[in-house]
C-alpha cells in the first residue's frame, strides 16, 4: 500500500480577516449543502483512481472547517474512507477557529476519528485580533483549549502570528508564554506577510499600518526559537514546534515531498509526481470545474522544490536520497556554493545531510537561490 495524504478545503468563513488572501468565502452559508455535495461527488470519483493507496493522514483546512456543521464534517470523512483504506493510526486533523468550537462540535469530531485540532490563535492581544480582524477574542483560545481536552483531544496546535504592524516584542513573548502555558503539543509561527489586494496592504500603502523591518522579524522569530526550546518544543520546521512525537506529520508529507490529494475547491495535490489542482472560485468548484494547470514535474523541477522544501525542516536534505533519485552528488558543481554557505555559517552538513543553521532558516530563500543558481 503506498501512503497517501489527503487535504480537504472548506472554504467559509465567518468573515474576511484583514490579511486573508486564501479561497474563503463569508457568508455563504446558503451554499453549504452545495458545496459538501459536490465534494462527495468529487470524493466518490476519485474511488477507481487509487487503487494500492492507503490514508496516512488527512487534513481539513479552509477556511474555517469548524464553522460548518460537524455532521457535514463526519460525513465527508465516511465518503473519504468509502474510497480508500485509512491506515488504523491515520493522523486526522481539523483546522479551527476559537470562535466557532463547542463542546458537541468537538465530541462529534472526535466520534468522527479526527484526533487533532489545529487552532488560528494568532495572537493573545485584544487589539492586535481586532486590527487583524479576527473574529475571536484572547480568552477564547484558552476556553477552545479546555474543551477540547474535556472532548478527548490530545494533539492540539495553535497558530501564532508575529511581525504584525504594531505588534511589540512584549506582546510577541506573552502570545509565546500564554501559548506555552496552554500545554499544547503543537506551536506554529507564522510571520506575516502583507499580500496585495488585503485590507492589511491597503492600510499598509495608506500609511496607517507598518510593517516591523528585518531585523525587528528576525529578533521575534529568535524569541520564539529560544522561549519555545526552553518550553520544550523542537523546531523542526522554519515555522514549527512540536514536544516530542507530536510532529505534524501531515505537514511533514508536504516537505518530504509525498504524496497528497487535495480536495475541495482550491486544493492542490502531488500525486504520481503530478501537480494539478482545483479552482479556488467557489462558482467555478460548484460548476464543476477539476483537476487545473496539470503539470508532470520534470527532474529539475523536483530537484528544485526538494532542495526548497527539505532546508525548511530541523531533518535537512538527505544527500544519500538525493544522489539515488537524481544519479548525482548534490555537491557535483556546488562546491564553491556549499563551501561559502558553510563558511558564512548559513548551512552545515554531517551525517549525510545537508541542514541549514538559525542563521541560515532566517534567509531560507536566499540560501536555495545560491544552491541553485551554483
Ligand atoms: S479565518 Fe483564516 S481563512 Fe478565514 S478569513 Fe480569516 S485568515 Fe482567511
């Protein structure tokens, strides 16, 4: 059986946060039962296409998954498993947002199987939700967090976001700490990134919000390196901690480049070394409209988004993997590169693999650009 991954979009939302550039869409609530049908009619197709696969893990993202009714979720999963084999310790998550969970929501999720719960905190500041638009308050975190222990969840993440416009180092260290004092198993740090078209690039362009520099991001993102390590969470990705054994291992398949169909409107996939992926208007998914831009990855094409994705993770490039799969040493014409990266003290390599150093995770980019311009 090989392993398969499965990406599942809800796309609604109660409203549009501030920064928002995903597939999300508030409002819409006359379009759920639509939407959840045309889902499981793209589920039941799939059924003769994945023969030999098994579900390693699932993931449910949006959107806000958790602001649809449960009993939509539930089913979703049965088509899921109607299709193809789960595996008996699938890991099966739900994204949620703090101001949409109760308690019946979260028993029928764990009735459904999905043992992890991945909550948008993004911040323990009144006025930094408020200004991101989010539409749940500091408290609701840690009240979402007790009712999901009181549901049977054990494996719970929380979303942090730092480099917010007039976000201050104290206020980044008490989302850290109140985040930490929580217990949960799972911490991701997302700096923000302005995206054009937002309510947040407006404000941004109109001068009433800035945006921290570089060595103002860097300084957050150190913060929570340390505070976090001495909490107990190994970073095992740029923007990812985990207490040990509770590493995503959904996200885990994105880095290591394995398998995953996305479903849903939006949603992409890498299945058979095939990207393609669905729209992300909600009209064009309802229409009927699959499967776009898709592309059979060339050699360099997966030389370059495994160099990428692997110097995100704590793991590294496996330079034994990367000579079997692409008949080369990766240090073939990248001596000069490596040697002036490992100098600069951006990566080092031992054991076999190629890892980048704090310094070098926090100009990621740069460091594959010259590894791959070598
Ligand atoms: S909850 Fe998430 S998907 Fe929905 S609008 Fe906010 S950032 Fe976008």
């Amino acid at each position: 059986m090989y392993p398969l991954s499965l990406y599942i979009h809800i796309p609604f939302c109660l409203s549009k946060c501030a920064y928002c550039d995903f597939a999300s869409y508030p409002g819409r609530e006359g379009d759920w039962a639509r939407y959840f049908g045309a889902l499981w009619d793209e589920i039941d197709g799939w059924r003769p296409e994945l023969g030999g696969y098994q579900v390693a893990t699932a993931f449910f993202g949006g959107g806000t998954p958790t602001l649809v009714s449960a009993g939509y979720i539930a089913e979703t999963l049965e088509r899921c498993r109607a299709a193809l084999p789960f595996a008996p310790d699938a890991e099966i998550t739900i994204e949620g947002n703090p101001g949409t969970l109760s308690p019946e929501k979260l028993r029928a999720y764990r009735r459904a199987g999905i043992d992890r719960l991945s909550l948008g905190a993004q911040s323990f500041d009144d006025g930094l939700l408020r200004s991101l638009g989010r539409i749940h308050r500091a408290a609701q975190v840690g009240e979402a967090v007790r009712m999901a222990r009181d549901a049977g969840f054990n494996n719970i993440n929380l979303d942090l976001m730092y480099a917010l416009p007039g976000q201050t180092m104290d206020q980044w260290r008490v989302a850290l700490d109140a985040a930490v004092a929580l217990g949960v198993e799972h911490l991701s740090a997302y700096s923000l990134i302005v995206e054009p078209g937002t309510p947040m690039a407006a404000r941004v362009a109109r001068g009433e919000a800035a945006v921290p520099d570089d060595d103002a991001v860097n300084a957050m993102q150190r913060l929570a390196v340390s505070r976090l390590a001495d909490a107990g969470y190994a970073r095992y990705e740029i923007s990812n901690y985990a207490k040990p054994g509770f590493e995503c291992r959904h996200n885990l398949v994105y880095w290591s480049r394995g398998e995953y169909l996305g479903l849903g409107c939006a949603a992409h996939s890498l299945l058979r070394e095939t990207r393609f992926s669905n729209p992300a208007s909600l009209e064009a998914y309802l229409s009927g409209e699959r499967r776009l831009d898709v592309r059979r990855l060339t050699d360099a094409e997966r030389m370059d988004e495994t160099l990428m994705l692997a110097t995100r993770t704590a793991r590294g490039l496996d330079l034994v993997a990367w000579e079997r799969d692409f008949g080369a040493p990766f240090a073939a014409g990248r001596e000069g590169a490596l040697r002036r990266l490992s100098d600069g003290g951006f990566i080092e390599i031992n054991g076999g693999f190629l890892r980048l150093t704090l310094r070098g995770m926090e100009v990621q980019d740069a460091v594959v650009l010259e590894l791959t311009e070598a």
